[in-house]
C-alpha cells in the first residue's frame, strides 16, 4: 500500500508540473512509446507464445501490429484534437464566442485482462497519454509473462512518474482500487467490472468498463453460406475463442443449418489442420480453471465437430455444439473458449426476441442479403458494436468507437474516441466587456414579452 501511494503521489506531482499538457511532449512520448515496442517485438512476441501460445502471425496481427498503428494514428492526429474547437453560440448570448477545451483528468488507472494481454494494455495506454494523463497500469497476473514484458519495458524507456507499471495479483488490484485516481479504466468481466465501478465511487472516479457477454451471429436464410463460414471460423477461434467480442453462440436459421455447419468444419481443417491439437498455429487455453470450465460447457450436447483437449499442453479444438437449449450451460455464461453453440431459428423476430432475452451484449453479428432483415436486427437489438457480414473487424478501425452497453459495458475508445474518453472536455465561454446588454439585469425584468420572443 505504501508503495503504491508513493508512486501516484509522485505521480501527481509530475502531473502538477504541467509537462503532460504541452502536445509536443505527449507527440514525443507517443513516438518513444512506438520504439520501444518496435525495438523489442521479439520479445513481445515470445511472451505472448509462452502464455497463450499465440504464434508470432496472430500475435502480430492481433496486439503488436494493431497498437502500433493506433499509435501512429494518434501521433498525425493528437495537435488536431487537442486544440480548443470553437462551437456554435445561441443569438441571445451575443458577441460571446463558446469554445471546447480537451484537457487531461490527471492519473488514469489501467487494469488489463490477460486474453490480449499486450494490445489491451498498451492501447488505452496510448489513449490516455495523447490526452496528456500519466498512467499506472495494472496487468493481469495470469499472463505472467506478457505482464513481465511490460513491466520491464516501461521501466526502461519511462520515468515511472510518468508511466508505471504494477504487477501482482488480485490483492493488488484491490489494493490500487483502494487509492484516489482521476480516470479508471477496466477490461475484464462484468462481475469485476462492478467491484470496480463500486471502488470508483467511492472519490466519484469517472470509469471506462470494457466487459464482454454471449455476443450473438445471426446466420439468416438467404446469407452467402460460404463467407459466413469462412468468417465466422476466422472471429470465433482466433486466440481459441478467448476473445471478447467473439461470436459466442449461433442463431442460424434452421433452412441452412446443415450447410453452415458443414462449410464451418471444412474451414477449421483448412485453417487448423485434422488435429488442431497438434497444430503450431492454435492457442492453448490460459490456464487449467479456464480449461476444466471449458470441458464442462460441452457435457450434454451434441458435438458436430471437436471436443478433442490435451490436458498437458491445455488445449482444446474447435468445437461446435448441437442440441443445445437456452438452459444449456453453455448458454448460463459467457463462453470464451473454443466452444461455439449452433441454435436454430425459424422466424427472425422469434431470434430477436430470444437475443433480447439476454443482457446486451458486446457485439452482435449478422449474415445476411436482405436488407428489411438486417434493419430489423439493428433496430431492434442493442449492442456494443458489431458487423454486417463480417466478424471482429468493426474492432480493428480508429474511426469507430469500441465499447459496450449495459452489462457489456460503458464508454468506449479507439482513436479519437480513445483521447476523449481520457479528456475532460471544458466548456467555455468568452465574452466582450467593451459593451454590456441590459437584457440580463434585474433592471430588465419587466420586459417579460420579449424576453419570451427570444428564448422560445
């Protein structure tokens, strides 16, 4: 604990400094940030393969290469985004001039989980530093190796009164959730989420809640079966399903039920090999809790493709579940794992209405060529984000906002969404003094009938 405070205290006196706010500083850190990742991507990597056994492809594409170009992105945009915007002004408030001023909240809190344990770190990382905070960042004690990394790195290439890194477990997650900061932000479960949401209010802490939930694929009747396999495959078993905004269950409708599935398991041999088991390319499960729950969630169903697990290595195949119901098991939590649950459905309101039935979730996913359908889902059905078609990569683009609704989350980030969730956005307004209305003064009162003309 004394620890702790020690260094957001030095934190904030840092902070008071005012370093953090001059853009050219905050451009330079962003572009020391970058090098550093650049100068030890072997490293990164390596740690990712110890963990998950990502392999150095999916690593790549999935947490180095996709923070370092939300970084560059930030280092062309952030002189942009941090000048005050001058907005519109209502007539009666003439000659005022309104403006917008970003300015950072301060110290910002960063707990990350250990699916992404890299990308998911140092991107809001990113985001709070071009908004111009200092950060303490909390990496999950199950990635131990990825955490390592990170902890080395940052002490090497920054001041830890700047950025700093805190290892531990839960105890010292509780520990910094105790203390006074000016931005929390949590990626994790909603049940963790919520004792984070508790401990934040304590000082009335703003908080970004990045959380997950069955994130549904609806497959409808006149869907291109072939993508929609392809793809589905690709977003469900990257990182063996442990990924927040996989396709967590499908609702396909039951006329192409049969060549769904079938094209699905051709696309797991063609992607993953006969015995994905055995396959260099696959991620294994974090650890051996995760991986029991895993083998738990299949018991009771039909299994139309996998169910093969090595203990040992803690890995289990892609798996695709029939026979399952809305009191399965598999469909009491979320899943987050190579375990994909097939329902049927025979009208799509009747799938709304069961997705509905859920709490919103992270994302949603749709198949389909018919328009009035695909409007009827959107309407209808509320979610984090999501694809038409397609599977995950509404993730992967700065210019949409990334987060969740309701027990999937609150805020979101990503590009300069990223920057104005770490900025408190000031509100001003400049006036002249070289004359003064009498409008505004006790003086005026009784002139109601005007005053009534200007206002309404």
């Amino acid at each position: 604990m004394t620890e702790i405070r020690t260094i957001i205290e030095k934190q904030r006196a840092f902070y008071n400094s005012g370093q953090t706010k001059d853009v050219s500083y905050r451009i330079k850190q962003l572009k020391i940030l970058k090098h550093a990742i650049e100068e030890n991507e072997e490293k990164i990597l390596q740690a990712l393969h110890e963990d998950l056994r990502k392999s150095p492809y999916e690593a790549y594409l999935t947490e180095v290469g996709i923070v370092l170009d939300e970084i560059g992105y930030m280092v062309k945009k952030v002189q942009k985004w941090s000048r005050p915007k001058r907005v519109g002004t209502p007539i009666y408030h003439f000659p005022a001039a309104s403006y917008i001023y970003p300015e950072p909240y301060g110290i910002s809190l960063i707990i990350s989980p250990w699916n992404y344990p890299f990308q998911l770190a140092v991107a809001p990382l990113a985001a709070a530093m071009a908004a111009g905070n200092c950060a303490v960042i909390k990496p999950s004690e199950f990635s131990v190796n990825t955490s390592q990394v990170l902890a080395e790195l940052f002490d090497v290439y920054f001041d830890p009164v700047y950025i700093s890194v805190i290892t531990g477990d839960a105890d010292v997650s509780t520990a910094l959730l105790a203390e006074k900061f000016d931005y929390i932000f949590f990626t994790g479960s909603p049940a963790v989420g919520k004792i984070v949401m508790t401990a934040a209010a304590e000082y009335l802490t703003p908080v970004t809640l990045e959380l997950g939930g069955k994130s549904p694929c609806i497959i409808d009747q006149d869907a291109n079966i072939e993508i929609a396999a392809k793809r589905i495959v690709s977003g469900k078993f990257i990182n063996a399903g442990q990924t927040c905004i996989a396709p967590d269950y499908l609702m396909v409708h039951q006329s192409v039920k049969e060549p769904l599935v079938d094209r699905m398991i051709h696309y797991i041999q063609k992607f993953y090999g006969t015995l994905p088991t055995e396959s260099p390319d696959y991620p294994k499960i974090i650890n051996q809790k995760h991986f029991n729950r895993l083998l738990g969630l299949t018991k009771d169903a039909t299994i139309m493709c996998g169910g093969a697990a090595d203990s040992e290595q803690q890995i289990i195949a892609p798996t695709l579940l029939s026979d399952v119901d809305d009191d399965h098991p598999s469909m009491q939590e979320e899943i987050f794992g190579p375990v994909l649950p097939v329902m049927e459905f025979d009208n799509l309101s009747d799938a709304i209405s069961r997705i509905n039935g859920r709490p919103r979730p992270l994302a949603l996913y749709m198949f389909s060529n018919n328009q009035s359908s695909i409007d009827a889902v959107l309407k209808n059905v509320s979610f984090g984000g999501g694809c038409i078609n397609d599977t995950l990569i509404h993730f992967a683009t700065p210019n949409l906002p990334f987060g969740g609704v309701g027990n999937s989350g609150m805020g979101g980030y990503h590009g300069k969404f990223g920057f104005d969730t770490f900025s408190h956005l000031k509100s001003v307004m400049r006036n002249t003094v070289r004359f003064d209305f009498p409008f505004r003064y006790p003086t005026f009162y009784k002139f109601l009938k005007l005053l009534k003309l200007v206002l309404r």
